[in-house]
C-alpha cells in the first residue's frame, strides 16, 4: 500500500469524508479472506474508517486492521425474526454514520439493497461470478452507484445478460503481493510438487486427471499431488485413488490456512476445470510463483495460453497428460512461466491499484 503515490491522500482529504460499510458473507470470509484483509489494510492506510458487516460465526479478527468496527449480523439465529435482526443492523449502522454500502457478494445484494434504500445510502456491488441468462439480479436502479467485477469475462457476461447495467460496471482487479523469488522448481532436491484447490463435489471433474497422473508414475515420474479441498464426492474420489493405486502419490487434505504458504509449496498449480467465478486461490498460486496448468473456460482472465500458464482440454486424459508432462520435463520453461504469471500479477494486480480505484468509486458513489 505504501507503494500509492504521496499524494493520494491529500486529494482524497480534499473531498467529502467517506465511511464506507463493508458487507461480506461467509463465502467471503472464507474464500476471499486475503482480497478483504488487503482491502481493510488498504483503507486503514488512507485512514478511512470502516464498518464490516459479517456472519456471527466468522473468524475476521485475523483480517481486522486499524479502526474497523465489527457488526455481526443476523444478531439472533432464530427462524421468522429477519425483520428483527435487520431492524438491529440498521440500528447499528445509524450509529456508524456510513457514507457509502460496499457489498461484497452476490449473496448478500438483497439485503444491501434493503438496507441502501431504508437508510437512502449509495452502494457498490463486487459480483465474482458469471450470471445466469434468466436469474434475479437484484440491483436497485435508484441507489446502486457501481457494479464492480475483478474480471473482463464477468463484465462481458453483465453486459450481455443484464444489458441494462453494462454502463454501471467497473472493473477493479483484486491485488495481491508478489513474491520477489520464483517458487518453480526453486529446490532441485525436492520431489516435484503439485497443488490442486478444486471443490470435491463431483468425481468426474477428476477423473481424467488421475488417469493422466497414474500414465506418468508407469512411465517413472517421480512426484507427489496434493487436493487442497472438501465435498460431497471426496469418498468416491478416496475409493477411486485406491483403484487406481495412487494412493502413496496423490493426497486429499482439508483446506489449511495460511493457505499463500501451503501454495507456495508446490511447483505446479493445477485448475483441472473452468470455475465461473473469479478464483482466488489461483490468484495467489500465481503470486508465490507456482507454474499453473489449467484449462479455458468461466471466469478464466488469469489463464493466458503459453505466457501465465500452460493449458489442456480437462477432457482429454492425454492433453492433461502431455502439459503435465512438459512441466516435468522442462524446469526452466516451467520456471519462465511462473516468472510470467508474477510479472502479470505486478502489472494488473497491485494491492495499491485496487485501493485507488475502491475509493474512486466510493466518492464517485
């Protein structure tokens, strides 16, 4: 943050005072934890006061930074009272003063948008996701300021489904820091590492990756893949490892935190299928200078073929194969790649870029 030009602030000082409310839900928190803790660092660093909205049970107190005020909402987890429990947050907020809403999640734009119109507040919306042709998309015309998208492929995605908004929709891309060093194959007595972070819900998203996996151990490569994740299909996914005899190359754990070091741990970050929204965890696997192996499709802006990162067709067993295999083969081509990724990221994704746009737009709000 510190990066911003000097005179950032005295512009910003220039203006009205902003204090903005932040509304995150439990998706947020969990899987955006390092875009809201730089956010919340960026904010405290042009001393700007914060309110964050989140779900009683979240762990934020990691992210918290400077003067953030913690709401916790809904206060009651009591079923027919949700018109109690937003009478309180709006209480709450009165007393906060807010200037502008920062909605954070396409899940929560409902209540954003309720509670922009009782307190007559402008708000923001942040949507990660691409939108589907004939799903409620509850923005009001009235008190909505901006859209704001961290992709070029949901921006295209508004405009083509919710015409009526393309005019209100920025694009601000999520900053992250860059590691200085390449995290690629930086140890050449280390087994070759793999890291996957893919939701376990359905086993054929898997698949073909383990039967590319289980040709390269035949044909003697030596290296180790671990599944950062959880669901509903991680059973048959274990019971499938099995039959396949993978088991001693192929790990499934939970999700760990902090997750930027356990990325920083593999060589090779796989994104074995297109993901429609915008996947942070890619993001930082690009940071700490990972060589990515994906494939097209969804919200894939980060994904340019042959410069951040090779890619394969997640239903050909033998394309997996063979870019796997080219990684494993070629260090230093994979090395250059990762090296890519990370200059990309400083280009297009600087912390201090996204924190002089989100203010732009709170005052322009």
């Amino acid at each position: 943050m510190n990066n911003e030009p000097k005179n950032l602030t005295s512009r910003n000082a220039q203006k009205k005072p902003i204090q903005p409310v932040l509304i995150a839900s439990e998706h947020t928190v969990y899987e955006y934890s390092t875009f809201l803790g730089h956010l919340l660092v960026g904010l405290a660093d042009e001393s700007v006061p914060v309110a964050l909205v989140c779900p009683t049970d979240s762990d934020v107190d990691s992210l918290v930074s400077g003067a953030v005020e913690i709401i916790r909402h809904p206060s009651h987890k009591l079923p027919l009272i949700k018109w109690l429990n937003r009478n309180i947050l709006i209480e709450q907020l009165e007393k906060f003063k807010p200037t502008v809403l920062h909605c954070l999640c396409e899940s929560n734009a409902t209540l954003t948008r309720q509670i922009a119109h009782q307190l007559d507040l402008p708000y923001v919306l942040m949507v990660n996701s691409l939108q589907k042709r004939w799903g409620e998309f509850p923005v009001s015309l009235s008190h909505c300021a901006k859209i704001i998208v961290p992709a070029n492929s949901i921006a295209a995605n508004i405009a083509k489904v919710h015409p009526r908004f393309a005019e209100r929709t920025e694009q601000i891309n999520i900053g992250t820091f860059v590691e200085q060093k390449c995290n690629c194959f930086s140890k050449p007595s280390r087994l070759p590492s793999m890291v996957i972070a893919h939701p376990l819900d359905n086993a054929n998203d898997f698949e073909n990756l383990f039967n590319a996996a289980r040709h390269l151990v035949i044909d003697g490569y030596e290296f180790i893949m671990v599944i950062i994740s959880g669901g509903k299909a991680e059973g048959q996914l274990r019971k499938l490892l099995a039959a396949l005899g993978l088991t001693q190359v192929i790990t499934i754990v939970p999700r760990l935190k902090p997750w930027r070091s356990v990325l920083a741990a593999g060589d090779i970050f796989i994104q074995p299928q297109p993901i429609n929204s915008f996947n942070p965890l890619l993001l930082e696997a690009m940071s700490v200078g990972s060589a990515v192996a994906g494939c097209k499709g969804g919200v894939d802006d980060l994904i340019i073929e042959n410069k951040t990162a090779i890619i394969f067709d997640p239903a050909d067993e033998l394309s997996i194969y063979s870019c796997l295999q080219q990684l494993l083969n070629r260090h230093e081509f994979a090395r250059q790649i990762a090296k890519n990724a990370q200059q990309y990221l400083r280009e297009n994704h600087s912390p201090s870029k996204m924190i002089a746009a989100t203010l732009q737009t709170y005052y322009n709000a």
